[in-house]
C-alpha cells in the first residue's frame, strides 16, 4: 500500500459512479472509515433504520409507523441486539471492537455532515447517536419478518375454517417473503476455465437502497461487495480476488409462534409451563411517542418461550384470538452471527468461507461461493432449532413439552449438477428445515438457460437476469383454453393469450392482457362464498395483516388454486369465462409496464419522485425478472431486484454490479438515480479496484 501523510490513517476514493472505494491501514480504521462514508451517503437512511431498531419511528413518522414499533418494542429487538452485542464482546472481542470502529465513524459522519439530508428538514431532526450495539439491532430489525413467520398465523387461520388439506393449497412464496435468484456455473462450463457466481437478492425496494456498492481495502483483505447500509463488512455478496461468495434465501423455518396462557397476579404476569406451573414472565411498560398524537402505552411482557408479539394475559377479550410469544435463535443464544463478518473478510478461498459460515446465526440462507483453484461450496448457513413439525406450520401450545426446541439442525450441503449449481428458493438443500418454499419456475428456467451451451462467461450472465417467461402462466390459459361458446370480444381476447410467448415484457399487450384476466379471476375467487369464512382476517396486530389477506393469499397461489383437482365445489372455468369477458368489455392497459410500475419504499414521500413517475417493469413474480406485483390488487412491484451482481473469478474486474436507484442516498446527490436506467435495462457497472483508476474524495 502506498505510504501516506502524517496522521492520515484512512482514504476514500470514489469512482464515476459515486461508488465508494476506502483503504486504510488496519482492520479498525478501515470498518470507522466504512462508518464515516456510509454516514455521508445515507444519513437519513441510517437515522430511520436507528428508529426502527428501537422501536422509535413513529415520533416522527406519524402513526403509520405505530404498528412496526409496537412490533420492535414487544418483540426487544433493541435488548436482544444489546444482549448480543455483550456476547460478542466477550467471546470475539476483535469482532466486538471492529464493530465499534464502525459505529464511531458512523458518529463521525453523522456529525460531520449528516443533517444535511433534507429529509432532516421535512422532518424536523436531528441525526441521533449510535451505540456498539447498534448495527445489531438494524440487522433485527432488517430480517425479524424475513423468515415470514406471521404465515403460521394463516396457516392457522385458513385450516380452521377450510380443514388442514387448505394449508398445502394456499402455500407458495408469500406476502412478505424475499428470495433471491443465485447461480453458479464451474470452470468446466465456463470461457475462461474459472468459475463465474451470478445472481439478484429480491427484497422490499426502498429508496435509498437495501444494499450499498462498496471497496474495501487494507493489508489484510480487499473486498469488493454488496454491504447493508448501517452494518460493517459485506455479509451477503463479495469478492475478495481469490474466492467470491453469495447467498439466497433459504426458505428455512427458525422462528416460532407459542400459544401463551398467562393470567395476572398481585405483582405481575404469569405464564403456563410444559411442567404444569405458573412461571412469572417479565414485564414492564413503554411508552411510544407518535407524531401528532401524543404517547401510546405498550405493554412488553416476555415468557420462558420469548417475549409475547401478540394479545396478553386477557386474551380473547382484547380482540386478540391468543397471547403469542416469539422464539428466535438470536434472543435464546444471544448470537446474532456477527462473528462471521470479519472472517468473510478475511476469506481467501472457499474453506475459509465455509468456516466463517459456521459461525452464521440469521437469515438462513444458502451460500454459494467459488475460488480461484476451483474450489466450489454450496451449503446451508444458519441456525435453525430441531422440534416438532407443527411447529412450522402453526402456533403450537406453551404448556405441552413436545413443543420444546431440543437442539440445532446441521447445515445441509450439496453438490452441482452438470457442473452448475441454481437456487432460486426452491425445495433444494433446505428442504428439510423449511415449511413453504418458493415455486420451482426461476429456478427451472434458469437451469433451462444455462444449457442452452455449453460454455459461459461473466458477460452473458445479464441475459439470464433480466428473463421473463412466465412459468406460471399454464393453468390460468389451459382453462382458458377449454372454453367453448364465448363472446366474441372474450373469444378474441382468449386467442390472442394462447399464441402470446408467456412473456411478461414491459412492451407487449399481451402480457398486461393476461394480467387484467388474472386480475379478475383472483378477485372473483376472493369473493366466492366457499372462502366466505376465511375472508374475514384475525385480529392480530397490523403489522402482521399482510399475511393474512385472502385475496393476497389468492393471487400469489393462484397457479395451486387452479390446478387441484376440486376446490370446494368451485366452478374455476366458469370464472376465468366471467375474467375474460370482463377483460374484453373493460380492456387492459396497452402494455405491462404501463401499469406495471416500481413502487419503492420511502420513509418520508418524496414531492420530487411522485409514483406517477417511476418506471415501467418487465417481469413478474414467477419470472426470473422477478418483479413483485400483488394480482388481483395491484400492478405496481413493491419487490423485486434490490441489486444484480456477477462475479468473475478469472478477473475480479471484469465482474459487474448494479442497483435499483444509486450509490447515493441523499435526495440532493448526483448518484441518487444514475443506476437506474441500467438497472431498467439489465446492464451492469463494472467493477473497479485499481486505485489508480478512482478519484480521491478525503482523507480520515
């Protein structure tokens, strides 16, 4: 490393597209000098994040933010993140003081120039101080609904109403689900003879990013990756030269809902033991500010199983159908994986990753990673609790010891096929640890695509991002395709979707056709009488309501709904004529992306980027271009790509990346939008390490 001044212990570079790039001299000034850019770039995301973790953001988000904080309260992400990072500090005190290193920059930055954010202004704040813990507690709060457990509340629901035969109808990739498209193609079916990892994490799109682009350099390491904005290091996607790693969801079950009985006493609350006792819970109250609306008082009460996420000790007669309690690995272990970071880091070929891995708590993902001796590693990482099956299908009884975790699952392991390896969520190396899991579609066309040919390179690997057939098409136009007698207009229209590719373009007629017939035939669904019953949602917190929704649940499982061999007497054909003639009478848009549109997460609405304005999408849900729309409710795609890496191990530098929006994330910033059209386009940025090849921003 070339020498410096006196005194300057850290650089930043950027490159042309405002993508951070630091080297530093040591471990600590480069994860303070990581803090203290990621605190420029997205001040005002940082302070939202900060809120959520402690439960705080409705004092200045008003009270649609109340739901997600009564959340965090009852559920302690802020003392479980605490909790966690006093382990850290005692079994991996290195891990533990990078951490720190990280949060000081982040402070440093925060009052450097954080308020400068103009969200700042609309909001009326100032950015707050950051403690070790932390980034712990954004990393809660980022995944604590990753694993989706609220789904066991439908399951729940759906099986009480329609029998237990209903819970394998409705399951598929759900409500508030992320995925992730991710493959890995050898050296043998490679140009270059080394191998090539590629993929795209799905997540909510928010605005700033989910992941951030960044460079990070010192005598130990040089990584170039995808980081989480307000967390040191690069968990999920890097590449350090010699090895490059990257992660899908696993799809693994490891959170689970407990039926609580508790009953209050002189001096508390207590909970019903698998032992037959009462055992006192702890409990205390908080209270909330809300914008606008003065203090709202919650009650934060935690049993043997976890702290209670739902109802109380009156139970029903609080409109709460039970107390649940949640149990998660990070608060029963006080181990939330940080220890991995470093070591990630640090990888220089894939045992080395394989081994940081070991130490990975939450999310359960699977990794795939390569190095450039041909070493390939395909796994499961995470940590998920061995205990009864119903456990993952629904709240299980506090009070019955069958329902007590008794252990770890070993991580699953597996190999390639035909030298390739794909996962797209699907049943793969997880399967036994998860419940619901998502259609096989990405993952069989993206194994279809890559043999295609025999050999590929890191340059052909955008074609595969940016596919559109759509899977999920066959049972909605195989019905159609039985019909007889229709109207002409409905005749016509039918037609025109049987000879349609099954491309969900952004350009094509069809393809918004087809989404307006199934539009239609959820609706209808929705609204038949044999769901009557289970229209009707439990009145569990509304945080937890987008699991719940029938007609959500419809149009995400629509391809099982249609496809059963009876369902409950429902005459499917006869409503997929009635969608098609309303279609034909009504019309559809002219093209997908007219109403297929981005519809990004923002803190604050931003007056400059109305939802009129956001871009038309290809793509679907059951597309690799797996843009999310809602059928039968929206066209709009809240989810979908938050970032497209490919990584090149013959040449670090002719591997690529891109993101939705940019690398900055401040309303102001030059770099708030200027990856978008390529994002739009599926082209990549390609990576840079040469220093030379950068411009200096500062020294720290």
């Amino acid at each position: 490393m070339e020498s410096r001044d006196a005194g300057v212990s850290a650089e930043i570079y950027r490159d042309a597209w405002g993508i951070p790039h630091l080297r530093a001299d040591d471990v600590g000034e480069l994860a303070r000098a990581q803090g203290r850019v990621t605190a420029r770039d997205r001040a005002w995301q940082l302070e939202v994040e900060r809120h959520r973790a402690q439960g705080t953001s409705a004092s200045f988000l008003g009270s649609e933010a109340l739901s997600w904080d009564r959340l965090a309260r009852r559920a302690r992400l802020a003392d479980t993140a605490r909790r966690c990072f006093a382990a850290l500090e005692e079994t991996d005190p290195q891990s533990a003081a990078w951490v720190r290193a990280y949060v000081d920059g982040v402070n440093e930055g925060l009052a450097e120039q954080g308020a400068q954010a103009v969200e700042f202004t609309r909001a009326a704040l100032a950015p707050g101080r950051w403690e070790p813990w932390t980034p712990l507690g954004v990393w809660l709060a980022t995944h604590i609904l990753f694993a989706g457990f609220p789904a066991k509340l439908w399951r729940g629901h759906i099986a009480s109403h329609l029998g237990p035969d209903a819970v394998g109808l409705f399951a598929a990739d759900g409500p508030g689900t992320t995925g992730s498209n991710g493959w890995l193609v050898s050296g043998e079916r490679t140009t270059t003879g080394h191998a090539v990892i590629a993929g795209d994490p799905h997540r909510w799109i928010e605005d700033p990013g989910v992941y951030q682009q960044i460079h990070l350099s010192c005598p130990e390491f040089d990584v170039v990756g995808l980081a989480v904005p307000g967390v040191p290091g690069i968990a999920h996607f890097g590449h350090t030269g010699t090895v490059a790693w990257a992660i899908t969801n696993a799809m693994a079950d490891y959170q689970d809902l407990y039926e609580e009985r508790l009953r209050r006493t002189g001096t508390g609350v207590e909970a019903l033991g698998p032992d037959g006792a009462w055992h006192r819970a702890t409990r205390h109250t908080e209270l909330i500010d809300v914008l606008g609306a003065g203090t709202v008082e919650v009650e934060v009460i935690e049993t043997d199983r976890g702290p209670v996420v739902a109802g109380g000790p009156e139970g029903p007669q609080d409109g709460t159908p039970a107390a649940l309690s949640l149990r998660h690995p990070p608060r029963v272990t006080g181990d939330l994986g940080f220890g991995a970071l470093l070591p990630l880091l640090r990888a220089r070929r894939v045992r080395d990753v394989d081994r940081a891995l070991d130490a990975w708590a939450e999310p359960v993902n699977v990794v795939q990673a390569a190095d450039t001796e041909g070493g390939l590693l395909h796994r499961v990482a995470g940590r998920v609790p061995v205990r009864a099956a119903a456990n993952g299908q629904r709240p299980v009884p506090a009070w019955e010891q069958e329902y007590a975790w008794r252990g770890w699952h070993t991580p699953a392991r597996a190999g390639l096929t035909d030298g390739v390896a794909v996962m797209a969520n699907q049943r793969g190396p997880a399967a036994p640890l998860g419940v619901e899991f998502a259609p096989p579609h990405r993952a069989d066309r993206i194994a279809e695509l890559l043999a295609e040919k025999d050999l590929w390179s890191a340059a052909d690997m955008p074609s595969i991002h940016m596919d559109t057939h759509l899977g999920s098409a066959g049972p909605l136009l195989d019905l159609a395709a039985s019909l007889t007698d229709l109207v002409p207009s409905a005749a016509a229209l039918r037609d025109r979707l049987l000879a349609w590719n099954r491309r969900m373009d952004a350009d094509s007629a069809e393809a918004a056709a087809y989404s307006a017939v199934r539009g239609a035939v959820v609706r209808r669904l929705a609204a038949h009488p044999a769901f009557a019953a289970a229209a009707v949602p439990p009145a569990y917190p509304e945080v937890f309501q987008p699991w719940l929704s029938l007609a959500v649940r419809i149009g995400y499982a629509l391809e099982h709904l249609l496809r059963a061999g009876d369902l409950y007497g429902i005459d499917r054909a006869a409503l997929v004529r009635a969608a098609l003639e309303e279609t034909a009478v009504s019309g559809a848009s002219a093209t997908w992306g007219d109403t297929h549109r981005l519809a990004p997460w923002r803190a604050l609405p931003d007056p400059d980027s109305p939802d009129a304005a956001e871009p038309g999408l290809a793509g679907d849900h059951d597309c690799v271009l797996c843009t999310s729309a809602v059928p039968g409710l929206t066209d709009r795609a809240a989810r979908g790509p938050a970032a497209r890496y490919v990584w090149d191990l013959a040449d670090r530098q002719r591997s690529g990346w891109v993101v939705p929006h940019g690398a900055g994330g401040a309303a102001d910033s030059p770099h708030r939008r200027d990856q978008q059209t390529l994002w739009l386009a599926g082209s990549l940025v390609p990576v840079l390490t040469d220093f030379t090849l950068l411009t200096k921003e500062s020294d720290v």
